[in-house]
C-alpha cells in the first residue's frame, strides 16, 4: 500500500500529539506534587540527598547521629521513615557518609566519607525488616571521600577521594564476592587538588571529574585567591581548579593513565551536571561565583576553546543539577562564609540560553542556610536541595515555576 504525502502528515501529528500527552501525563502518586511549591522536611545536617528511580523515595546523607535517612514520598507528603546508622555521631568521628548512588537496578545504595564505602540493601533499607548495611569497605580513614558514581552496568564504581588528588576505582563484583574486602580497589586516577564531582557521559564512555586546584606540575599561573572562613588568617593564591576528563574502560585496568583531558575550569570548581545529550557539561566553580559551560567535544579535540560560556550566580555556589527534561539548571548558592544560619539562594537558569552569558538567568528560589546537594527526581519534577546548616531538605516543584528575579 502506497501511503500519501497527507496520510504521512496525519501520521506526524498524530505522533506529535501522543508525545505531548506522555510528557504532560499526571505524575503517579509517589512522583505527586507537594501542597506548597517549596517545601521543607527537616533532617538533622543534610549532605545530600537522592531519589529512587521511581521517586517513592528520597535517601539523605546526615549526621547527628552519622546515618542515611529513609523517607517515603506519596500523595504529596513526605515520611521519615527511619535513619540508617553508619556509625558516630558528627563529622570526622569515624562514621560520616556524605556522597551517595544507587545503582542502577534499583537494590543497592552506596555511601562514602572518611575514606570508606558503606552498601546498603536498598528493599531492606526501605521496610525495615533486617539489617540493610550489607559492609563497610574501608580502605583509608584519612581520605576524605566526597563523592562516588557507578557504571551503567552496575560492575565499577569511582569515588573522589578529596584530600588523595585521586579517584579510587573499585570492582562491584569483587567487593561483593570478597565480603567488601579492600582488595576489590583496582586502583586510583591522579587528579588535581581535593577532587569532587563525578559523572558520566550519557554512553558512559567518559567520565567527568573536577579538581578544586591544579597541581603544580600543570604551571598554571596562581590566579585564584583562596577563601576561608576565618578573615584574619593571610590569604594565598593557587591556580584554576579543572575539569578531567577520564577514559572509563581504561580506567578498569590502568587507572593510572585514565586521565585524556584536564582543563582549567575556573576557580575552585567543585560540582559538576551534564546536559541530556551529553554536549555540555555544567561547573559550578565555587570562588568564581560563576556557573561555567564546557563544550564536551572540545574538551578533548579543542581544549582552549572547550569554555563557551560564564554564568554569574551567587555567591560560592556548589550544587548543580538539570531539570524538566535538561531545560533548566539549577545552582545552589551556598556562600558558607557568612553566618551558619544566614538564608541563601538556588540560580535556576535557561539551558537553551547558557550562551548568552547572565542573560540565561531566570529567576533564584529562596533556600535555607548553606544549601550543599542539589538533585532531581527522574521524572525532572522535582528538585531536592540538602539545606546543611537549616537541617532540611527542601522541594521545589519545577511545574509551578516558583523563582523570581529578585
């Protein structure tokens, strides 16, 4: 059957039509809006939080006590369920979890600080009937671990190591079998000073890796200016801060040649987002104040030219995350040198005018004090922002738009 060129056109609209009705659907009932546009649930020091794939549930890092919280979304309201204990109480005594990840399959949880790893079963961790903390891979206490990622395949996972100038890589399945033995570390990826961020390329062929300041074997002129919470102490200069960029499948047997790109990325450049389709990635580059846009192609083929773009934001800002299908990004501003319990802000910005510089700004939502994490339910509905230092987590209900330009 020959099919005419208006058959052709009715079945375009047809399709057209059908792709609206999905990306308008009603979310289900765990993935249902909150009654206010911003809303907070309190959480004793949030370092990051992070939604199922489902979004019936959100795993938060805290501490006081150290632990991983468990809260269930549906119809709108949000339930501590239970806090997992991963040991001590406070930052530095021996049981702080900060970065975490599911893997992909939905039934683990991975957690790191301090230079461990803890699993978690993730059914067990959502009912409560036993143990869920399946180990602790330790492998060094003074590491400092900040942040830790997965393949898509669930079988290596990267974790940032921020006072090594490494990222460690560790077999899944080894750590498994062995019983989280640190003999499942295949090794470390040299990076610059007190690495961070970690994510991949949407076909997980690279990985993306930022480092706060270059080492001095790069000779990058010292032209950032440190900044710390105590104004009487001197201060120093260092250089930029880079972005690295990290051959994955190298990686899993010679970690130590990995590395196929460092670029200067601003100053102190700590967390990291990548647009859907993977050609740009976004730098929140924290003693810039500045949201930083990277041409992914370039960083390799062209790294002089990879920086297309400075987006001014607030103050030290530190979290990063798209939104509503890679439109909007959305930028914790977390200025931790003014008082611990001064209110801040979150930049939410354009992604299709990121060229055009300041002008991409679209708005700022009140936030709590000093907020840390920023990360989005799959649907891209709702953003989830770790208050650290107001013990909340805040909710910003991407569909209802509530950011202004004041």
């Amino acid at each position: 059957m020959r099919i005419s060129g208006e058959m052709l056109r009715c079945l375009a609209i047809a399709i057209a039509v059908g792709s609206t009705a999905f990306a308008q659907a009603p979310p289900n009932r765990c993935n249902q809006p909150t009654p206010e546009a911003v809303a907070y649930v309190e959480l004793p020091v949030p370092f990051a939080a992070i939604p199922s794939s489902d979004g019936c549930w959100i795993f938060a890092s805290v501490s006081r006590p150290n632990g991983i919280a468990v809260l269930e979304r549906e119809g709108g309201r949000i339930t501590q369920r239970r806090i997992i204990p991963t040991g001590g109480s406070g930052w530095g005594t021996g049981g702080s979890v900060w970065g975490m990840v599911l893997t992909h399959d939905g039934q683990m949880l991975l957690a790191v600080g301090e230079g461990r790893v803890v699993f978690v079963d993730v059914p067990r961790a959502r009912s409560g009937d036993g143990d869920p903390v399946l180990g602790d891979l330790v492998y060094d206490r003074s590491a400092e671990s900040v942040q830790v990622n997965v393949t898509a395949d669930d079988r290596y996972a990267f974790v940032s190591d921020e006072r090594r100038q490494r990222i460690t890589v560790i077999d899944l399945a080894r750590a498994r079998s062995s019983r989280f033995s640190p003999a499942s570390v295949v090794g470390s990826i040299p990076v610059g000073w007190s690495p961070v961020a970690l994510r991949f390329s949407p076909d997980d062929r690279f990985l993306y890796a930022t480092s706060q300041a270059s080492l001095a074997s790069s000779k990058w002129p010292n032209e950032c200016e440190s900044q710390g919470a105590d104004p009487t102490r001197p201060s120093f200069f260092t250089p930029q801060g880079a972005i690295h960029v990290i051959d994955v499948e190298r990686a899993k047997s010679d970690p130590v040649h990995a590395v196929i790109a460092t670029v200067p990325a601003g100053c102190a450049p700590v967390r990291l987002a990548i647009a859907p389709k993977g050609d740009f990635v976004y730098v929140t580059a924290r003693h810039s104040d500045l949201l930083l846009v990277f041409d992914t192609r370039k960083l390799t083929a062209d790294p002089e030219h990879a920086r297309v773009a400075a987006i001014p934001v607030g103050v030290r800002p530190v979290g990063v995350a798209v939104a509503d299908g890679g439109r909007l990004i959305f930028v914790a501003n977390g200025n931790d040198l003014r008082a611990p319990t001064d209110k801040q802000s979150v930049t939410v910005i354009d992604a299709a005018r990121v060229l055009e510089g300041a002008a991409a700004v679209i708005g700022r939502v009140p936030a709590g004090a000093f907020p840390r994490e920023v990360h989005v339910t799959a649907d891209g509905r709702t953003v989830l922002l770790a208050n650290s230092n107001s013990n909340t987590l805040q909710l910003i209900d991407v569909a209802r738009r509530p950011w202004s330009m004041r």
